[in-house]
C-alpha cells in the first residue's frame, strides 16, 4: 500500500497548531523551550518556527539570557494575526467588544441601537464603530459571536422566540452573514455566561456545572462533560418556566414574567419580600446588599427551589450564581442557597457566586469567538 501522501502536511499542520496553543497559553518561548514541550527537535522546531514567521502568526518578541552562548531569542503569537468581535444586544443597548487573538480586549463600547428595530442595521453600525474607534480594518475580524436574551434554536444557529427582542427572529442570522461574513454566531446569553464562568470564573476546571443567573428575567447555562448542554430545541436553562408548589402555572407561555419560577424570584416578587422584612434600597442589587439575615434567607429558600430542581435531576456538583441578584448577594446569599440546597436534595450541589470581572455575556461572547477564529487561523498553516 502506497504513503499517504497527505500524512506530512497533516502532521505539520497539527504541529503548528499545538505550537501556537503552547505560545498563546505559556507565553513567549524559545525555540528549545518549545521544542521540549512538543517533543519536537530543535530543527524540526525551527522550520516550524520559520513557517508560522512566514505566515505572519509569530514573531521575535524578545531574548532570554542563557549560559555563555548568545540570548536565545523568545518566540510569541502576533496579536494583531486576527481579530474577533462579541456583541451583547438587549432592548436598551448593543454593547461591542473586540480582542486580539491572543485574547486582550482591545475596545469596549456600549451603543444606543439607533436602528434596533432593524437588527442588521444596528450591529454592522456598531462593529464598524467599534472598528474605526480601535483603528482596525473590518476585514480584519474572522468572528463574531452574538449574545442575545431568547431561545436559538441548535440545528440552524437562528433566534427562534425573544420575549423582549422580537426584531431578532428567523432569518436574522443569514442576513447577518451577508453583511458581515460567515462567521457570525448568535448564542443565548446565559450559555455565554457559563463559557465565560468555565474559561475565567468559579466554574474554572469544573466541566460539569450550571449556572443560575438571577435577575430581571431567570436562566440557566448548563455544562456537562465541558460542553454545553442547549436541548433538542435550544430551550434547555429556561428556569422562569419551572413549576413552583404554591405559584400559578403560566397563563401564556409565551410572557416569562408569568412563569412559576419567575413569579417566585424575579424583581417584583423580592421588592415584595424586602418590604416584608424591612429592607430598603432603590435598586433590587442595592436589597441585596443592604439586607438582613432574614431577608437574604428568604430570597436563598426560593433561589434554592430552582436549584434543588436541577440537582436532583442533573447532579451538576457546582452551582454558580450569577446575574444581578448573584453578583449583588455575593458569598454571603450562596452560602445562604448552599445551606436552603442541602435541606432539599439529598445530593446537595457547592454554591458559590460568580468570579467573572466585568460583562459576562459579552466575555463569553469573546471566548466563543476566540474559539472560532482560532480553529481557522491555526489549523490551517501549511
């Protein structure tokens, strides 16, 4: 039987592709450095080196001293090789974020959506925006990863209902590719959330977990096995509609306000609980913050039903919350849930609150993208 004659250019191509992980994951390296960590020789090592140089995707960015010889010097990914974008879009807001490949975020800007009833309008306006703001070419984007409030359907990347977003619907998507290229992704935000958890926050180095944002609206991003769970239709992590004893069933599926798990947790429903106990604040976060033992225990006794549903069922192990009833209860209310948890499941799962800085729909949008664009970049070297 004849070579294949594509086995060298595979095994190449595969060669480059870990070098490059190594260089974005453990910094600047030598050429012996990286030829230790590959198990490759130092020739070989180097004509690696020389290709990703050739193609633009490495560079010399400094030396290391050595012993008597010269400075060997230290090799590191080009950041500026490509680009990604991630986008949170809600009712009031588009928010854009652009990073390098190596990851840095290089801008962030949030935008009014002037043309928000037109979706396309609204997102090309503000990723050419957010271009020009960081001077860098349009074209130099190879992802765009969307977070958006809704159910998007698994099968064809499309926003099959939003409550709140009712321009995003079928059909949004291809339009987007049009304008802006095959790459862009739409993702339910709450899943980038549990991206953005696993890749910086509390969830780092759990590959089986969920997170329960907690806010206006209630959702559910769930991991198993490192991979994202999104159910046959998308609709996995749609907590709001879960059954609660004592709270009505919904009237209309179609209003989350009017889920059983939404009435019992959502804003209203704990100003109401803060009037009861005596807490005051003009934000729901600021009850959070300000409130007694009593009050954060009743919020964590109703936060905990929709937990202990999820673990009896999944046995996820870690429960992050996050949204702005997480982020504002903070350590003290999950202690609170881990506690409520373990009096109503009999496999009771750790709680904590979430680590991630900053935005997190659009981080994990980022991540997302980054993901993406480095599959096109590196994988295809040779």
């Amino acid at each position: 039987m004849g070579k294949d004659p594509g086995t060298p250019r595979l095994l190449r191509r595969l060669n480059d592709r870990a070098a490059l992980e190594l260089l974005l994951g453990e910094g600047p390296l030598t050429r012996a450095e990286l030829g230790e960590r590959t198990g490759l020789s130092k020739v070989t090592a180097g004509q690696l080196l020389a290709r990703l140089e050739e193609r633009g995707l490495v560079e010399v960015a400094g030396e290391r001293a050595g012993g008597r010889g010269p400075h060997a010097a230290l090799y590191a990914v080009v950041p500026s090789s490509a680009y990604v974008a991630g986008l949170e879009v809600l009712p009031d807001s588009l928010t854009v974020g652009v990073a390098d490949i190596t990851g840095r975020t290089v801008i962030e800007i949030t935008l009014d959506p002037a043309d928000g009833g037109d979706p396309v309008k609204a997102v090309h306006a503000a990723v050419r925006r957010a271009c020009d703001a960081a001077e860098i070419d349009l074209s130099r984007l190879r992802s765009f990863v969307i977070g958006s409030r809704g159910v998007v359907d698994p099968a064809t990347g499309d926003v099959r209902w939003s409550y709140d977003l009712p321009s995003w619907h079928v059909g949004v998507l291809a339009s987007l590719r049009e304008t802006l290229g095959a790459s862009v992704t739409i993702e339910n935000d709450v899943n980038l959330v549990a991206l953005a958890e696993h890749h910086y926050g509390a969830a780092a180095g759990h590959d089986d977990f969920v997170v329960i944002w907690a806010g206006v609206g209630q959702g559910m991003g769930v991991m198993l096995g490192g991979r994202l769970h999104r159910g046959s239709t998308g609709g996995a992590g749609e907590i709001g509609w879960l059954p609660v004893p004592g709270e009505p069933l919904p009237a209309e599926v179609s209003d989350p306000q009017s889920g059983s798990y939404q009435r019992l947790v959502g804003h209203a429903a704990l100003r109401e609980l803060a009037e009861e106990h005596g807490v005051t604040g003009k934000t729901v976060p600021d009850l959070l913050r300000n409130g007694n033992d009593p009050f954060l225990d009743a919020v964590a006794a109703r936060i905990a039903v929709g937990a202990a549903a999820v673990s009896v069922v999944l046995d996820p192990g870690l429960i992050v919350l996050s949204g702005d009833v997480g982020r504002a209860g903070g350590e003290r209310l999950a202690a609170k849930v881990q506690e409520a948890v373990a009096r109503l499941c009999p496999t009771p799962p750790a709680v904590v609150t979430t680590r991630v800085a900053g935005n997190p729909v659009l981080r994990g949008a980022l991540v997302a993208a980054l993901e993406q664009a480095r599959e096109q970049v590196f994988s295809d070297t040779v």
